[in-house]
C-alpha cells in the first residue's frame, strides 16, 4: 500500500463532468453539447415496440425496466450528450388523484379541476408513492448511462399543469384555466400553489435518484397576457427555483418559457433559472444580444425542419450554431420531435453539430 500522500495513487482522478453540465454550468463549449426534447418517442422503431406490448401510456411511465429502456433507446442510438427520464408533466395531477388517461389519438384526458370541491378533492399524501416508480427508473438509467451522458429530471411548470387539470384536456388557447386565472379564483391559486409544493419535491427526489439537471416545463406560457404571465408563469417558476437552489443548489436548472417572446430576455434574471430554452419563434442573434451573457442559452431547431430535412435543415443548424457562437450553449429543438420524423433527420443533425465543432476548435 502507497501511504505518501504525494503520490499519484493517493490522488483522487480528475472527476470529469459531462460536457452538459459544465455547459449549464457557463462554459463556452465546441462542439456543444446535443440533445433533442422527446427524443424518445414514436418516431423510433424501437421505442413503439416496447410502447406496443406495455399497455398503456401511464403503464409505460410506471413500469422502470421499460422506462429506463425507453429513457436509453435514443441514447444507443445516436449518442446524445444527455438522456430525459421517461415520464411525463402528468403523473403529478395522477399522484395528486386526479384521474388522468392518455387516449389514443386523442391525448390525456383528466377529469376537469374546475371548482372549489373539485380542488378539495386533490391530495399530497399518495404523490410521491404514486410516482415513485420515476424515481426508481432515474435509478436503473443512471446505472445504465455512460458516465459523460448527463441525466436529465423534469417536471411542467405549475401553470401548463394546471392548464390540462383545470381544462381536462389540452386546447389551443387554455382557456378554462386562464378564465379561472383572470376571475382569482381561490382554489386556482390554491392549485397553482400545491402544483409549486409537489413539483419540488418530486425533483429533489429526482436528484437524489440521480438526475443531475432539471428542466421545467411551461409550454404554455406564450398564452397569457404580461400580468397574467408574471403572476402565472414566472412567480410559480421562481418560487420552485428558490426551493430547488436552497436545497439542491449545485443542480443547474433549464427553464422553458415556451412562446414567451421578449420576455425571455428578463425570465432568467426574475425566476432564478440557470439556462433558458427558447422556441422556435425566436431569433437566436436577438437571443444572443438580448440575454444576458451569464444566462446558458439552449434550443431552437424548428422539429419540422428535422421531419423536412436535406439542406434547409443543414441550413438551419447552421445558423443557431453561428449564433449561439462564444456562448455556453445546448443545442436542442424549439419543442419536442415529432412522430413523423425519419430517424435519419435526427443523426444528420447531431453529425452536423458536433462535425462544425470540431472544424472550429
Ligand atoms: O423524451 C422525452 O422528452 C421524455 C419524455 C416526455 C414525454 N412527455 C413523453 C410522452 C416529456 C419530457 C414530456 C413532457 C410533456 N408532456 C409536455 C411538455 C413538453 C411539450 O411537449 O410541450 C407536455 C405538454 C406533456 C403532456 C402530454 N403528454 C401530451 C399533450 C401528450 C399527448 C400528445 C402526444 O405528443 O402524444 C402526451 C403523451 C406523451 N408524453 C407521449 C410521450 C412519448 C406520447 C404517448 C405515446 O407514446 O403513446
């Protein structure tokens, strides 16, 4: 045994962190690093196998062995820089007893949390028993992942969650929640105040699983007016990142505004978050001038240029990565792949971005 405390032995190995994570935690990296929102999904072969003899949609999100598989499949394939546990923004309304189903072709389908009785009816005691079986799939992925793979946690931001319990479906223009948000109604802000409570909660315990960044989902906020928006979207946000940075203050985390426009220059300044992922929508020059330079920048391929391909695709590669250039940057969508995307789209996009990289550095 070597017991000079000088000698390499005695050294701990350089412990190296995934090129996301030190991405999220500000540096400047080319090639940057790549991964695409529901990048596990329909559009792979694989994953509508395992998705065809799971039951349902839930079944799937409740069982690990088949949500780590899942959570792997497009990891195996392609080699992205960081896996999303397979879940989805919807097991909270489960665990907090709403019913909630996923409806073939016609998506989740809730029973409606429209009025003070209904809300009375939700509760935290079985939540985190509920979704429990997240945290063990966080566990067998970690387990499964190459260590420079990062892996993600999620959850939906208070509002979008609220969005489909108060609405009981999606809609276009989320109108039941935004009439129940305008009115004031005592059991919406109730709502909007335990979705902040349970969200916590279920992304320390995601962390502690081994999720090692975390991503919130508003998909839409875009929807709402600038009063309603601070009120709805960003208090709820900053409240959660308050929480989340007091108790595990070294996990960077995304915020995802979605469809926010101008406001994303302030959302990371007035919530907290450590990186934002814009949409589609927006200009990634005017995001590079307009956002502070501290703030991690990830997105924003349009998915249906991904479906289209060939050289407005390369096209539009390039000029993200031209814009997001000096900046620490992830490269992902502007929202979530597609069913109909060719699995080919996707490698030429990761084969782009890391190929320009390396022609950089
Ligand atoms: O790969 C990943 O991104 C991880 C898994 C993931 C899913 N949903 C799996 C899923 C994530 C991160 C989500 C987030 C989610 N879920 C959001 C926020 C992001 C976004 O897309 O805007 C929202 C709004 C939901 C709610 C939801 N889940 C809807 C509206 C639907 C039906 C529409 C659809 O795309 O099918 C789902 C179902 C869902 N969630 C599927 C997957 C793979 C498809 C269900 C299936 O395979 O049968």
């Amino acid at each position: 045994m070597n017991n000079n405390p000088d000698s390499p032995t005695m050294t701990a190995p350089p412990i190296s962190e995934p090129v996301f994570i030190r991405t999220l935690k500000g540096e400047a990296i080319d090639p940057p690093p790549v991964w695409m929102m529901r990048q596990a999904g329909r559009y792979l072969p694989e994953y509508r196998k395992v998705r065809k003899n799971a039951g349902s949609f839930l079944d799937l999100c409740y069982d690990p062995a088949l949500a780590c598989e899942v959570t792997l499949q497009p990891i195996r394939r392609y080699g992205f820089d960081a896996a999303i546990v397979f879940a989805d923004i919807l097991l909270i309304p489960d665990g907090l007893g709403q019913d909630v189903a996923f409806k073939e072709g016609e998506g989740p389908v809730l029973s409606p949390v429209d009025s003070a009785k209904a809300f009375a009816g939700l509760s935290m005691d079985r939540v985190h028993e509920t979704v429990g079986p997240v945290y063990e799939t966080l566990r067998l992925t970690r387990k499964g992942l190459p260590p420079e793979t990062a892996l993600i946690g999620f959850c939906g931001a208070p509002w979008t969650v609220a969005t489909y319990m108060v609405g009981g479906r999606g809609s276009p223009d989320q109108k039941a929640a935004r009439l129940a948000a305008y009115r004031r109604e005592t059991w919406f802000g109730g709502l909007i105040d335990l979705l902040v409570e349970a969200s916590v909660e279920y992304l320390v315990r995601q962390v502690e699983a081994g999720a090692q960044a975390l991503q919130i989902f508003d998909t839409w906020a875009g929807n709402l007016a600038p009063g309603e928006y601070q009120r709805w979207c960003v208090e709820p946000v900053c409240d959660m990142v308050d929480a989340l940075k007091s108790r595990v203050p070294d996990v960077p985390v995304i915020g995802f505004p979605r469809g926010c426009g101008a406001a994303y220059a302030e959302f990371a300044g007035a919530t907290g978050v450590d990186a934002v992922s814009l949409d589609t929508s927006v200009d990634m020059a005017w995001a590079s001038s307009s956002i502070p330079a501290d703030v991690v920048l990830q997105g924003n391929l349009d998915p249906l240029a991904v479906v289209a391909g060939g050289r407005e695709l390369d096209h539009a590669v390039d000029c993200i990565l031209e814009a997001m250039e000096g900046r620490a940057f992830v490269f992902n969508l502007g929202h979530g792949l597609i069913p109909e995307t060719p699995v080919d789209n996707v490698a030429r996009v990761i084969e782009r971005v890391r190929a320009r990289g390396a022609r950089h550095s």
